[in-house]
C-alpha cells in the first residue's frame, strides 16, 4: 500500500522559498509542521536542483527559473 503524501508539491515550493529566501526560519516551519529539519533541508535541496535561482536585476529579490526536472520524493 502506498504512502499518502502529507504536502502537496506547491505546499514544498512554498516552504522552500520561504526557507531559502529567509522569510522564515527551518526551524520555525518544521516546529508549525511537526516534521524534522531534516525534511526541510532535503525539500531545499531538491528545490535547489530543480530551480535556477538568479537575483532579478531590478528589485534585487531571488526569482526561481524553473528547470525540467520534477519532484521524485
């Protein structure tokens, strides 16, 4: 029987911004999520991979360009 997944991909993409961008810290998300900061550090990673992050000239904000690549958790 397979394991139903607690968070949607766009859920993850969220996190992931929040956490990378230092909106909030990996600490403050996994407390209100009830999961490890392992987990959180793993979602990165595999956002890292499938985004190209590039700081956006006029603003100076981190804009994710997205590669062909898809989430295999």
């Amino acid at each position: 029987m397979s394991r139903r997944e607690r968070f949607t991909p766009a859920r993850k993409n969220k996190l992931c911004l929040d956490y990378i961008n230092g909106n909030r810290s990996r600490s403050e998300i996994c407390n209100c999520l009830h999961i490890s900061t392992r987990t959180i550090q793993d979602w990165a990673a595999i956002y890292k991979k499938i985004w190209d992050f590039r700081i956006h000239k006029e603003n100076k904000k981190t804009v994710p360009i997205q590669k062909n690549l898809k989430w295999n958790l």
